[in-house]
C-alpha cells in the first residue's frame, strides 16, 4: 500500500531508544538504555487504595466521566502546592494537565513554532524534545556547554545571532548527560533570559531525584514571566499513569489548552482522580526519599564499576541526582558499533550521538542506573568494559588491575 504521507514524515525520525528499549524488553538483557524508573518501587499498594477510594466514593462517575482540559481542578490546586514548595507562586489557572511532559512538549511546539523558527537546545539534548519540535520543521541551534551547562557567553551570542522563538533546557539531572546548571550559571542564565526577553521551556522531570547535594532553585522561580515551567509525576510516582503539568501564565495555558482539545480533548479523567487521591492519602515525602536513596545507591554502583572496569582515557559524569551518567570514550571510539556487539553480550546502552542535533557525539553513551539492581549494574559495566578495551584493540585490563601490575 502506498500511503499518501503528509511532506512532514519524510522528516520526522523514529526514537532510537524506544527502537532499542524493544530489543532490551528481553528479560535476559541488563538494560542501562532505557529512562525507566526501578518499577519495584512503585507505590501499587498506596495507589490500589487510592484508587479504591475513588471508585467506592460519591464522586466514581465523575471519575469516568469527560472533564475539563486544563485537568481536573483539585489535582492543579494540589500543583500549585508543589510549584510554591519549589518556590513558584501560580494559581490553578496557570497549570495545564498533561499527558506527560511529553505532551508538554508537542503542545508547546504547536504553539510557538513555525518552520524555520530557531530553538536553542544544549547539547547533548533530549531525545524526546527533539522529537516533538521536529514536526514543526524548527532550526535548532546547540549552544556549547560545560560542566555546568550552557556557557553564558555562548547562550547570549546565539540569542543574538539567532533571535530564536523557544530555549529549552533540561537544568537539572539533564537527559542525556546527568548534568545541572550550578546555581551561578543558573542566575546568569536568568539575567540573560530577562535581558534578551526570550521565552524559556524549563523541563524539570528529575530535581525531585536529588540524592547528593543542595536543591538549586528553578530557573521558573529566578525569572517567572519568561519560564514556561514542565513538570511530571512520571519519576516521583508511575510513569504509566502519563500525569504531568504545564505552569505557565493564563493566556498561554489557554492557546496550549485550545491545541490540547485537538489530540485528546482532556488528560485520563480516572488517572488523575486516582492521583489526585493518592497525594493526598500518601507518604509522598517518605516515598520519593526510598526512590532517592536507592537511585543514589545504583549511582553508586555504577561508579565504583566504572572506576573498577573501565580502561585509562575514558570518562563519565557523577550525577548528584536523576537517573543517567554520561560516559564519553576516547575520540575514534564509536559507541553506535559498540551497541550492536553489546546487544550479543546482552546488554543495551544508547549511543550518544542522537542526542545531538547537529551531529557528533559518535564516542559518547548515555548509562541509565536507576532500573537495574546494583548487582546487574556491576555485571552490566563488566561486559560493557570488556567490549571497550577490545574496541580500543587493547587486552582486557582494566585500569586498577594494570595500575597494580606496574606498580607490583
Ligand atoms: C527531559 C525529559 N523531558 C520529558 C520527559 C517525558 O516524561 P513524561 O513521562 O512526563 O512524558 C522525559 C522522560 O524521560 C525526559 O527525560
């Protein structure tokens, strides 16, 4: 059959990692590719009572029924409780539900963008924005960063350069690199937003994951009026319910609303009561602290493994918090043709290079520690040092077994 495919899917790219994530469903795989949080931990007895509660209430129709597309109004009220924690004062009004930032994402691009509009994006960036802006035909332009993200010289050049509709930026725990804008590079960033007016996408998924360190405060909280803020309860409670939230003023959650009736008029009616129950009833503090503690273990881990297993020459981020560490390998190493021998070894690990919208990263990989145990992880980096140091035509040795043979 010849479809007749609009002119825009001849652009559009299927995800790498939900390609891989399909190969890594095998239970035999050890999985460090896909952003799953450790689904041991999900609260289901807490959410099995919520849900009860919900559907043995006074208010189960209501639960089945259509509702509102800003989203069920107890649960935003409950959000606008969690922005002012954050340090962001917002009004019901001012969140829009979603189903997953991810939809976040596609209404926001719906709104803002045009073909040709320019989007600054770090770089390494998220897979899944890239995606959702793709669609609209933008310009993306990658802003250099270090350590502690977007060089502030660099941001404010490209912003002239390019006058660009939309920065998006991952602050904290960023997809793909772990990494966070430190609290000086977060305040010059602010004062380059306010300066230059641009309009920033906050995508925040992961600061609730610290495990190490001091919370850092939103950009949203430094410069209100230009920060679109994202937020999910994929990774502090299940990802299968697809909840996340919008904070943005009213005449922007209006438009995205206006765009969201058109993919899917509202968010899960059910889900969302459910949710809003369960925030309610729960231990939330008390839950997300066993998801830091044990994510901080697997870090752990994974670092000390790393240490252990891999050759001199490489090296890898120490995130203080979210779910991936970024491991980069000498220059000439390439982690695509890794991946297909890892996959025999049965074990998956994404290739950096799709992260990067203008290209490169062919020696870099994105390690996920939060949904293997710390025994999968050590056995994980074990096998994935050894196709390491074959690919870089070397023995098998690792650094601290080759340190001790020099110095023995
Ligand atoms: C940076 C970033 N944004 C958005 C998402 C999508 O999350 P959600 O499950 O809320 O759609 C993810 C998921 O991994 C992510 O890493």
């Amino acid at each position: 059959m010849q479809y007749p495919y609009s002119e825009r899917m001849s652009r559009i790219r299927s995800s790498v990692i939900r390609e891989l994530l399909k190969i890594t469903e095998q239970p035999e795989v050890i999985s460090m590719a896909g952003g799953l949080p450790a689904d041991e931990l999900f609260p289901v007895e807490e959410i099995k009572r919520a849900a009860d509660a919900v559907l043995s209430g006074d208010n189960a129709p209501a639960s089945l029924q259509y509702g509102p597309t800003e989203g069920y109004l107890p649960l935003r009220q409950q959000i606008t409780l969690i922005m002012n924690d954050k340090g962001v004062a917002c009004s019901p009004g001012e969140v829009q539900i979603s189903s997953g930032s991810q939809q976040a994402l596609d209404l926001l691009a719906r709104v803002f963008l045009d073909r040709g509009d320019v989007v600054l994006v770090e770089n390494p960036t998220y897979l899944g924005a890239i995606q959702a802006f793709e669609l609209f035909q933008p310009k993306f332009v990658a802003v250099a960063t270090d350590e502690e993200g977007m060089l502030p010289e660099a941001l404010e050049q490209a912003i002239i350069i390019n006058r660009p509709k939309i920065i998006y930026l991952v602050p904290t725990f960023q997809n793909p690199t772990g990494r966070t804008m430190s609290l000086e590079r977060r305040k010059r960033v602010a004062g380059i937003i306010e300066r230059q007016q641009v309009l920033v996408i906050e995508d925040d998924p992961y600061s609730d994951l610290r495990f190490e360190g001091e919370d850092l405060p939103l950009l949203k909280s430094l410069v209100p009026d230009w920060v679109v803020y994202l937020g999910t309860f994929s990774k502090t409670a299940v990802p299968g319910f697809r909840l996340g939230w919008i904070v943005a003023d009213e005449e922007l959650i209006g438009k995205l609303s206006i765009c969201k009736q058109g993919a899917d008029l509202h968010t899960n009616t059910l889900v969302q009561h459910v949710l809003s129950r369960y925030l309610n009833d729960a231990d939330i503090p008390g839950h997300i602290k066993k998801i830091r503690n044990e994510y901080g273990r697997r870090r752990n881990a994974m670092v000390e493994a790393l240490e252990r297993e891999f050759p001199s020459g490489v090296t890898w981020s120490r995130p203080q918090g979210g779910m991936f560490l970024w491991v980069q390998l000498p220059a000439g190493l390439d982690t695509e043709s890794l991946m297909s021998k890892a996959l025999l070894e049965k074990i998956a690990f994404v290739p950096g290079h799709s992260f990067f919208v203008n290209g490169g990263g062919q020696n870099t990989m994105r390690l996920n520690f939060s949904n293997s145990s710390p025994d999968l992880i050590e056995e994980g980096i074990r096998r994935l040092a050894r196709l390491v140091n074959i690919q870089q035509g070397k023995d098998s040795s690792p650094r601290n077994r080759m340190e001790s043979i020099i110095k023995g």
